[in-house]
C-alpha cells in the first residue's frame, strides 16, 4: 500500500510555526515564573556589625513577603564582594569607603566626605549592575577614643584638640600595628592636623581588637588613656570615653549601605525603598547601641535585629 506524502504547504507550515511560538512562549513565562519565586540571597560580612545589618536586611526582606536565602557570616570584604559580583549572592552590606579600594582611587579626597563618597561608591558599581541605596547616617571609619576624664579635663573633643595635648605630652595610645604604620590611618591623621605622636607613647598590640584598646583608653591599662577605635564600635556606649571628631577630613568615609544586584530590584521594586528607610534610621548613636547589645551584652545579632524591627513596628 502506498503511502500518502504529506504535502508541505504554507498552511501547515503557519500551523508549525504558530505552535513554536507557543511552546516557546510558554517557556520563557515559564522560567520567567522560576525567576520571580528564586529566593533572593542575602549575605554579610563575619563580623558582628555586618552580621547585625545582614540579619536586619533579611528580616526586612522576609516582611515584604521576598523569598529569601541566608548567607550571612560569610567571610571579609574579599569574598563577599566577590560573590556579588560573581552573581552567586545578591545584597549584602558594604561600606561607601570600601568602594575607593574597589576602584583604586582611595587617594581621591572625593571619599573623605559622605555625600561625594556615596556618590562615587554608586557611580562606580552602576555600570557594574550593582546599585547602591542610600547608607545609614554613621561612620564607621577609623578614629581615637581618649579617657573621659582627661578629655573633660583638658576639653578634648576634636582631633586638633587632641594634637595640641599630644604635644603637651599627655597621650598614650593603644593601637594596632596596622593603625600605627598604615599611611590611611595614624599617619593620615598626622598629616592633617601636624602632629607626631611619640612611638615610644604607643603601645602597640599585635591584633586590631578595638574592644582592648577601647578598655585600655577607660581605665589606664598600662597607663594608656587613648584608643584606636571604629566609630559605631558598641562599646564606646559602654566605657566612659570621649571619641575625637575629625573636622578636616583625614579619613575615609565608612558608611554602611545595602549594596544589591540591579536585576533583583528589577524584579522586587519594593525593596529600594523599604531598605533606605531602614538604613536612615540607623545613626551613629543607634548603631552603636545596637552593636553594644551584640558586643557588651553577648545577644546574638539576629535577636538584637529582630527586637529593633519589633520596636520600630510598635
């Protein structure tokens, strides 16, 4: 029996093509769909203050009805960043500072003031599809807490008064090696305000655990009365010191942001807005309250989250 050929006409061929245009369609809806419930990844950095902002994005996410996957604690800047930009994590919190090292431009006075320094820090990861919102009102950039009764005595409250009280010979410092020789830091602040600090007044300890030098600055360890701190450090709520105000802009700007990959807020515009709120909230004074419960008071960053989230909600 022979068979019949089918004969090949534009008619079937329209019929062909319309039903590939259908299950194409149906495939792109599809992973369209697979795309908007893939949970958004949300991570930190190891230390308490970034685990802290971690645990408040998360959590703000989750009320928004985002799925969400936790990362938080993953590692230092480094790796953090490098699974931003890898795509393999999609938010975490940065500091506007950091993105001068990004760039290799820290030596731009650009990022000495906050304004310009988010600015830059947005500018340069935009055309990376990373977009920076807002940063919180609090710099955590490097700074010198000294003894609260000196500082009332000698009326100590900027770092040119703290310069001139170096010269009188009234300081000693607790500070890391990385604080002493880094030209960012002590140095920077030498510079800017024309003073040497004596390396025979410092004493000089291997690691860069601001809560010792904090603790040797309140109560005259070894005779110190000054120390390396970082400005929303929770203990400095805690000890009975007086932080130096930096007027002349010796160091870079460390404000903390959501920094979030642009096609999540594509596809969850509620975000933006609901993380910049947030983050306004967060001042100097609050954050360090809420690093003092995590750092003083042993809570957990997650608890101490969701208790600032609770109260906020009241």
């Amino acid at each position: 029996m022979q068979r019949r050929r089918r004969v090949d006409t534009p008619l079937n061929r329209r019929h062909v093509l319309a039903g590939g245009l259908a299950g194409l369609g149906l495939a792109k809806a599809s992973m369209a769909a697979d795309e908007a419930a893939r949970p958004v990844v949300v991570a930190s950095k190891v230390d308490g203050e970034g685990a802290l902002l971690g645990n408040l994005i998360l959590l703000v996410l989750e009320r928004l009805g985002v799925p969400v996957t936790a990362r938080l604690q993953l590692g230092p800047t480094r790796i953090v960043r490098g699974a931003l930009t890898a795509g393999e994590i999609d938010c975490y919190p940065e500091y506007t500072g950091n993105a001068a090292f990004f760039s290799g431009t820290d030596a731009d006075p650009v990022w000495r003031r906050a304004d310009s320094a988010f600015a830059a820090a947005k500018a340069f990861d935009g055309v990376r599809g990373l977009v920076w919102l807002k940063p919180a009102p609090a710099n955590n950039t490097w700074q010198i807490a000294v003894q609260g009764g000196l500082a009332r005595a000698e009326r100590l409250a900027t770092m040119a008064d703290f310069a001139g009280a170096v010269r009188r010979d009234l300081i000693t410092l607790a500070a890391s090696a990385e604080f002493v020789e880094s030209p960012a830091a002590l140095p920077s602040f030498e510079r800017a305000y024309d003073f040497v600090m004596p390396r025979e007044r410092i004493v000089m300890l291997p690691g860069g655990d601001t809560a010792v030098t904090l603790r040797a600055a309140a109560q005259g360890i070894s005779g110190v009365n000054a120390g390396m701190v970082y400005g929303t450090d929770g203990a400095i709520a805690a000890l009975d010191v007086a932080v130096m105000t930096d007027p002349a802009g010796a160091q870079i700007v460390y404000e903390p942001a959501p920094v979030i990959r642009a096609p999540i807020l594509d596809r969850h515009p509620e975000i933006g807005p609901a993380l910049e709120r947030l983050f306004a909230g967060l001042d100097l004074a609050t954050l360090r309250r809420l690093n003092g419960q995590v750092a003083v008071d042993g809570d957990t960053p997650a608890a101490v989250a969701r208790r600032y989230l609770g109260g906020l909600a009241r």
